[in-house]
C-alpha cells in the first residue's frame, strides 16, 4: 500500500525500530526493494534523489510506475524525494505524487533553513505529505570528504529546528558519510547527539549514509533514536559486483538475464538491512 513516511515513522519511533529506506533510480532497483520488503513484512521507504531524477530518469517517467508498485504491494511503501535542494523542485514533486519529501536547505544558515522547511511543511501537511529536513552536514567518500566532527548536528540548533518547523522526520550528522566506505574503515558515532535531540523532542530521527556503518553503530544509533536508515550504495556495489561475477562467467550473457540477476543481488542486501533495522514483521498488519 502507498502511505507517506508519517505513519511508519511513528510505529518504529513508538517501538524502537528503524525503517529502511533504499536509494533506487529506476524501475528494477525499486521493484527488488519492494519485494525484499514483502518477504519480509516489513515497511519500506523507497527513496528517490533529486539528483539522479534529474541526471538519469526524469521524475515524471520513473515515479508513476514506482507509485504502482507502492500501490499494489502488500506492505507499506513510501516514496520519498531524497535531499530536494531546490524549493521549487520539492514543491513540484508534492504535486507530482511523492508521498513523502525531504527539503535540504542544510547548506544555508539556520534562519533560512528554518524559512525554506517551514514553506514545505506548511504545503505538505495540506496535501498529507510527510516532511524530512537536515541539521548539520554530511560529507562525502568521494574525494574523501568525510565527515568531519565541525559538521556534526548541534543537538540545541535541531531541537529548536524541530519545534519551529514541524517536520515529520530530521536528518542529523553524528559521524557517518554518504558513498561507499572503504573496507577497512567503520565511522565513529557520536551516539550523545542522538540521545540528546531524542530525548527533547521524541521525533523520528534520520541516519544517512548508512553503507558500510557496520551492524553494531547501526543497531546502537536506533537503541538511542534513529527510526529511519538510508542506504544506497551497498545495494548498488552489490549489484555492480553482480555484473562483474556474471559478465567474468560469460561475457556473452544476455542483458535481461544479466539485469535479473543484479535485482536478486540488491534484494539480498536490503534483506540484510531489513534484519539490522528491526523492521522484519512491523507492517500494520502484524501490529
């Protein structure tokens, strides 16, 4: 069933679990996320960067199919627009559909920030759409721009952050970054920042760049508050690594059987997630 990220977001905040949320780009990527969660009666979040929309498949192609995927499925989806930069944009995508927005003005200073997430609130909530905004910065692997500890989440800023603008969800810095990790290196979390924003606000509490975390600051961080995970590039290197295993096996294989076999590889790794989160089993239904 299609739902906004509300509802879902408020079970795993009331009953201390996480509720995944997967990078997809296309048909595929999102249909293998959804039947992972469907074997496993968990909630799902399918979340769409406003990057790739613009850059791979534009929004008005990719959306609708997911939404008919959203709706036909017997767990609960979300679609949600991953780290909108541009007001414009996020508000046109409320009207094209998503269920769910994420308005980053973290970029700016507070006041505008709080300006620019209160105008998405203000029409979302209209429309019953849910809200995720951004305190702090997350850096990147790429180009090994980390994280740094001066980026991490003023725990004050996005408690008066959450009162102000009424999000549904915040996305706060507290040691993690986006992109691939290399192997041999698992982020140090600050889990007091966490605890702090939680214990003042009792709002859903957003982990991005969850790839390559480790189980352990994973399940820690959801004990001290994250209820929403985001990963994307690990279901993406596995399915990378998937082409690279069949393709050294037969260089002749047939696309379709090669773009099958990668879905099977990224729903393993949501499955993965799935059982990390505590989400397995906490559709409405079983609640």
């Amino acid at each position: 069933m299609y739902v906004s990220m509300k509802g879902m977001l408020a079970n795993a905040n009331s009953h201390n679990y996480a509720v995944m949320a997967i990078n997809c780009f296309n048909l595929e990527s999102a249909y293998a996320t959804i039947c992972a969660a469907e074997s496993m009666d968990a909630p799902i979040i399918i979340d769409l960067l406003m990057e790739h929309l613009q850059k791979h498949i534009p929004r008005e192609y990719v959306l609708p199919g997911i939404i008919k995927m959203a709706e036909k499925a017997n767990v609960e989806v979300a679609i949600n627009l991953d780290h909108g930069n541009s007001k414009e944009y996020v508000l046109q995508s409320i009207n094209a559909g998503f269920s769910s927005v994420m308005i980053d003005a973290s970029e700016y200073k507070y006041d505008e920030n709080v300006r620019i997430t209160k105008e998405v609130v203000k029409m979302a909530s209209s429309r019953g759409v849910s809200v995720e905004a951004e305190i702090g910065n997350m850096g990147a692997v790429a180009n090994n721009q980390f994280t740094r500890t001066s980026m991490y989440t003023d725990p004050q800023e996005a408690i008066s952050f959450i009162k102000e603008t009424g999000v549904t969800a915040l996305a706060i810095s507290f040691g993690s970054s986006h992109g691939s990790l290399p192997q041999d290196v698992t982020p140090e979390f600050d889990f007091n920042i966490v605890q702090e924003i939680k214990n003042a606000t009792h709002l859903p509490l957003v982990l991005h760049g969850g790839s390559g975390c480790g189980e352990k600051n994973i399940k820690m961080a959801i004990q001290y508050g994250i209820n929403k995970v985001n990963v994307g590039s690990d279901v993406m290197q596995a399915q990378a690594d998937s082409v690279f295993e069949q393709h050294s096996k037969n260089h002749k294989i047939e696309y379709v059987n090669l773009m099958t076999t990668t879905m099977q590889a990224a729903r393993e790794m949501v499955r993965y997630y799935i059982k990390i989160s505590g989400s397995a089993g906490k559709t409405s239904k079983n609640s």
